[in-house]
C-alpha cells in the first residue's frame, strides 16, 4: 500500500491542515496520511484526524522509542561532534525527536512519501511513486548545490577515501521531502548500520544537523540506489523554495511554465503562521496561497483582515527578543569559560 508520513505536533496546526488540504486537492488520487507525532502536544491534531476519513496518528511507541534511541547512540559515537558541543556548551545529544521520521520504516505503507508539515503540495504523486520501481530512495530538490560540509564531515580522511567529493554532492538531498519503500531499511538492518556508526563511520556526518546528515548517511552508507528529480533531470526541474520567484496559477505554483512538484517552506518559523492566522500582518512568500489550503474546509474562519502590530508593541517585541539574545550569548560564554577552567584544573 502506498501512503503519505508527515511529521508534527500542534505547534504546526496551521501548516499541517494547509499540507493536509494541498494532499487532498494536488496528489492526483486519494492517499492515505499518516502522522508520526513529534511529542505529546498533539490535542489540535487528535481532533483533526476525527473529522477526515484518510488521516491516522501513528501509534507505536514502542517504533519511536528505538529510532531515538537509535539517532542518540548514533551520535554519541561521533568523536567530532561530541568535541565540538561540549566546547559550545551544547548537550551531547540534541534533537532527538527529528529521528522519529524512520519511524516510516515500522509503518503501514509499503512505499511512502515523507513530506515536511510545513510543506505544500503542489503536484500529483504518482511521478514520484513511479521512480520507487527504479530505485530505493527518490527525492527532488537542490540540496546537492550548497557545502557539502553541511551533510557530511569533509574533515573525515576516511570518508573521502571511501566517496569522492563529487560522489558525496551527487548523492545530497534536503530531508523534508523524500520516498522510499519500508522494505530498504528495517530496525535489523538499523542495528547493524549502528555497529558500523559506533566503529568510526559516525564521524562521516556533519556536525551541524540530526536527522538530516543522519538520513544522508543511512542511503549513502547502505548503497541505497538513489534519484533525485533536481540532480538527474534538471532539465525538467523546477524549484521548491520559497525564497524563489514562481507564477500562481489558481492556487498552483509554476516555475517557468513547469509545475511545482511542492512548496517548501523551510527554516521560516511556525510563530509565523500562527500570527497570520490570528490576523496579524506578517511578511509570508505566497501568503495567499498558504491561506487557501488553510482555509480551504472552513473558508468562514480565514482572516478577512490583517492588522499591523502597533508601534510600542513592536518595540516591546524588539527589546524582548535583544534581552534574550542577550542572555542566550552571556549563558553560552559562560558555559565556554567554565569548560576552559574545567579543562586547566583536569
């Protein structure tokens, strides 16, 4: 059976329903949803999944517990990254949830699209279900044109004995949209990845991610054949972000006449979302378009007006947000002379 994973919690309410809306209009055919919950602030969704016939939480805790545990012992094993956070005073394992998106792999669908809450979906699915023939792990974006060292350690001399740098850029891809079929990775096949992670192959990852160098890894370390709309038919590629210049045609975005597969909005915060739907006047590529798959089942609750915060409640916000910063820098200096003066008494 094929199926949809996305990943949230109410924190993205509103960017799920409007992910949960493009499904319903743009895939091309009806497609079950599953959503694996990022934590247990979930009451919002609860309540949604009761009022749409195709929509499950997935429920196996006992399938998150292991891909966390998993995620942690993996980096753990990372001899850099460990270095790296204790001297910035960060914990030796972060994010942990964002391992939960193997959870795909102990789920009901044999062949899965995993696709990021704060995500649109632009186009039918079947191009993408239609590659998973070919290969175990198709994707379709331009991850492969940033640093390579944003995915992978480049400082590892293993890594790049064993993968040419060109070899490392070809096989890059952004975690946020991806398919593959339950049977390429199972928790046995997991288990022994580990052993290799623990025996030095972890310090292959970069530093700076969690799930996604993790994810990266997992198909490049696996030999997991692999396709990437953007890298290996750029001729028919269109863009997914949404700091790019697309046309709106009713409520579809094309890319020089070429519709877009989905409209990521990436890295742009939820308290975003949260404002515009309250009303508020917020700076949001393609704003409209968000609005109408979030309203796209109750049109009566979409906001008719958007009003500018005012001006002392602007400064305030300001200010707030400078005295925090301000704290977050005094807290993490502090945490780096303390390491430094450990370190001089050891």
């Amino acid at each position: 059976m094929d199926g949809i994973y996305t990943f949230a919690n109410d924190v993205v309410f509103d960017q799920l329903v409007a992910l949960l809306n493009s499904i319903e209009v743009n895939a091309g055919r009806k497609i079950p949803v599953c959503i694996i919950p990022f934590n247990d602030r979930i009451d919002r969704i609860k309540a949604e999944i009761e009022t749409r016939e195709n929509v499950t939480l997935f429920d196996q805790p006992e399938s998150i517990a292991f891909w966390e545990d998993f995620g942690t012992q993996a980096w753990l094993s990372h001899p850099t990254a460990q270095r790296v956070w204790k001297e910035q005073g960060r914990p030796a394992m972060r994010r942990a949830e964002f391992h939960r998106k193997f959870c795909c792999f102990d789920g009901m669908f044999d062949r899965f699209l995993y696709i990021d809450a704060d995500t649109l979906l632009m186009s039918p699915i079947d191009q993408v279900f239609e590659k998973l023939d070919r290969y175990d792990w198709v994707v379709n974006d331009f991850q492969y044109l940033s640093a390579i060292n944003l995915i992978f350690n480049t400082d590892s001399k293993e890594l790049l004995e064993q993968f040419s740098p060109e070899e490392l850029k070809a096989n890059i891809f952004c975690s946020g949209f991806f398919a593959s079929k339950k049977s390429v990775f199972s928790q046995e096949k997991a288990a022994q990845f580990l052993e290799r992670l623990k025996a030095g192959e972890a310090d292959f990852m970069s530093v700076r991610g969690s799930d996604q160098p993790m994810l990266n890894y997992t198909v490049l370390g696996n030999k997991l054949s692999f396709f990437n709309f953007a890298y290996h038919d750029p001729e028919n590629a269109t863009g997914s972000h949404w700091s790019s210049e697309f046309s709106d045609r009713d409520f579809v975005l094309y890319d020089r006449d070429k519709r877009l597969m989905y409209l990521h909005y990436m890295s742009i915060s939820s308290s975003v979302f949260t404002k515009l739907c309250r009303g508020e006047s917020v700076s949001l590529a393609y704003r409209d378009l968000f609005l109408h798959y979030r309203y796209l089942k109750s049109p009566q609750n979409r906001p008719q007006e958007f009003k500018s915060l005012g001006a002392i409640t602007q400064a305030q916000s300001a200010i707030a947000k400078f005295r925090k910063q301000k704290i977050n820098n005094l807290n993490h200096r502090f945490r780096k002379l303390k390491h430094q003066l450990n370190k001089l008494r050891g």
